[in-house]
C-alpha cells in the first residue's frame, strides 16, 4: 500500500503566533479590563474609572491616576515581553504587583486597536499613541493630560470573525464587567472606582475611596446584604502547616439568595477556587436551616512562596500548597461563626 507523504513543517509567521496567543490572553472583552484594571492598580491609582460601549466590543476605555508611562518606554510598551514589572524568574515567587508577563496591552494590539494618553509627575504636557500588532502607529504627540494613563481599546476582535460572532450579547458582557469591577472596589476599598456606559452619566458602580470595606459592600450590593453580613476572621500560625490569614464578611441566616456570590483575592489577586466555594456552600447547606446560597467575600494572605500565580495567562487561578487543610481550616471557621448567629438569631420587625 502507498503511504502519503507527510506534510512538511513550517514555522508560523510571528504574527500569526501572536494573535493565536492574544485570543488566549483576551478570550472576552471582560479579562480585557481585567488586565487594564490590574495595571492601573499595579501603578499605585487611587482613582480607576471604566467606559464601555456594546459590551467592551466597540470601545473600554480604563482612565486612572497612577504614576504614568515614562515617554521614552513609550515605543516597547505594546511589544510582546515587555515589562516594568519582573527582571528574572526568580523574582516570580516574591512578585506584589497583579501583573508581570508583559504580555496583556500587546494581545490587545494584535485583537483590536489601542490607544494610550499618559503623563508622568512633573511634566507640562502628556503623550497619546495608537498601536497596531504590537507596534506604534506614529510618534507618540504631545497632548494634553492631567495625571495618570488612559487607555482605549476599541474594536475588540475585529480580527477574529467566530469570536465577534459568540459575543453578540452585549448585555451579558456589560453585566461581567460591572461584577468585575464591583468585587475590585470591595478589595480595594482606598481606591474609587467608577464603570459605566459610553453616553450614559449614570455609573452602575460608583464608590468613593476610603470607605470601609464594608461600606464598599453597602454602595454595592446594597445595604439589604450589608446588614446580614458577619465579620470574619481566621488566622492559623501553627507552625507545622501554611501560615495564614483571613478575613472578610460572610452573610448569616437572615440573607437570602439563589446564587452564591464569591468574592475571592488570594494575596490581594482576584481569582476563582471552586473548591473553596463548595466546601463553603457544603458548610452553610449543612448548618443554617433555610437553605440560602451565602454571600461571601474573602481575603486570603499566605507566603507569596506558597502561592504559584503562574498557572495560566488569565491569572484566574492560582495553586496553593496545602490547599485542603487550608479549606478545612476556613470550613471550621465559617460552621463556628454559622452557629453563634444561629442561636442569637434576629428577627428584623416590619415598621
Ligand atoms: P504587565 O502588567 O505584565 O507588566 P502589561 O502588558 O499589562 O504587562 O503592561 C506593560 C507595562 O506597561 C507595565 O509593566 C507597566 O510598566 C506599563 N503600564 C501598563 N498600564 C499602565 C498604567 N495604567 N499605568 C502605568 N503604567 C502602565
Ligand atoms: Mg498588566
């Protein structure tokens, strides 16, 4: 019998490597203001506000005040690798800022069309500068800025047909965006943030920096979630196991819902740990008699070495070492806390 020729291998054009590894990174407009949101974070904003129209498809624009882009890094800024953030991969383990893998503002050229105003401390006037594919369009001009950096990305994946395609849901997409961004400013209290609509003046989250936590939750959620929530907090120092803490608010028996809410930052970083979440739902089905799904918002700190947050491009999980004593731990917690709200349980009188 005759055997085909096997195909030959080729290299792939850089390009094509690079939008194939962007449609990664940004897979929907939401982890698009994620990474923007991060990097105003990471330059020490206090003040973040988010415009978005069509649900992030046709533009989201990130304003903040943070300490600006340096003008001669201007011309690498939407490279691929390029970093003010990390050197050597050593300094991964120890790494404060969300960001490090140089990788988010350059996907964003190659899956739609950016453009940056920035101005640093004691500068007269700010620089704005549109790329494509990794690459300036022209030199950066000079322009006016207040402080900090804005950044646009519009046309979100004019380029990729089937991606447009499953996100015609505008809504939908505006909905993970103002969630997004509403678990941020409960996080990250001392920082007011702001996300509403392109031509709409209403913001759908609005906060003002130094609030409480709780308060952030109140501005939020609303206080009819607020007032059912209980303060918690864990710290665990035996030494034979991880060294951590915890704190947050959990709801109690008078809150009710159908869904769970999960507000998780492990390490100051928003990510996901469905094991986490249901050993918690497991912890309230079991302990509280009206079966509500809780509300829970979380803040874990542990040795950034025990913490590796290079487990995927979106940086929405990480991997923990002694992940299930670590679970057990704050199941006991929250059982100990649904208890003492069990048997001092209120009941609001209709006024
Ligand atoms: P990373 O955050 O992993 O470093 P990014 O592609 O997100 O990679 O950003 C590249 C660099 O651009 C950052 O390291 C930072 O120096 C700079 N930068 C991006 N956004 C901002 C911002 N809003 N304010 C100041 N600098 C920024
Ligand atoms: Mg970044």
């Amino acid at each position: 019998a005759c055997v085909a020729e096997p195909p030959r291998i080729r290299r792939l054009d850089e390009s094509v490597v690079n939008r194939i590894a962007a449609g990664e990174v940004i897979q929907r407009p939401v982890l698009a203001v994620k990474e923007l949101v991060e990097n105003s974070l990471d330059a020490g904003s206090t003040s973040i506000s988010v415009v978005v129209k069509d649900g992030g498809l046709k533009l989201i624009q990130v304003s903040d005040n943070g300490h600006g882009i340096r003008s001669e890094d201007l011309p690498i800024l939407c490279e691929r690798h390029t970093t003010s953030k990390l050197s050597a991969y050593e300094d991964l383990q120890s790494i404060k800022s969300m960001g490090f893998r140089g990788e988010a503002l350059a996907s964003m050229t190659y899956v739609g069309h950016v453009t940056v105003t920035t101005i640093t401390e004691g500068q007269l006037h700010g620089y704005r500068v549109s790329y494509r594919d990794g690459v300036m369009e022209h030199e950066p001009k000079p322009c006016a800025a207040v402080r900090g950096t804005q950044i646009m990305v519009e046309n979100l994946f004019y380029n990729m047909i089937a991606r447009r395609k499953t996100l015609q849901n505008a809504n939908d997409d505006y909905a993970k965006i103002v969630d997004l961004i509403s678990r941020f400013a409960i996080h990250n209290s001392s920082v007011s943030f702001s996300c509403r609509k392109h031509g709409v003046n209403r913001a759908d989250v609005h906060t003002v920096a130094t609030l409480s936590k709780l308060d952030a939750i109140k501005t939020i959620y609303g206080i009819s979630v607020a007032r059912d929530l209980m303060e918690i907090t864990v710290s665990d120092d035996n030494p034979s196991r991880s060294i951590f803490e915890m704190n947050g608010f959990i709801s109690n028996a008078n809150y009710t819902a159908k869904k769970t809410t999960m507000v998780l930052f492990i390490n100051d970083r928003l990510v996901e740990c469905t094991s986490l979440k249901r050993a918690v739902e497991v912890v309230y089905s079991s302990t509280l008699p009206k079966a509500s799904r809780p509300f829970i918002y979380m803040s874990i700190k542990l040795p950034s070495e025990h913490v590796d947050v290079n487990i995927h491009p979106t940086k929405r999980e990480v991997s923990l070492l002694n992940q299930e004593s670590l679970i057990e731990t704050i199941q006991n917690a929250v059982e100990s806390k649904l208890m003492t709200c069990n048997t001092t349980r209120t009941f609001q009188t209709q006024t």
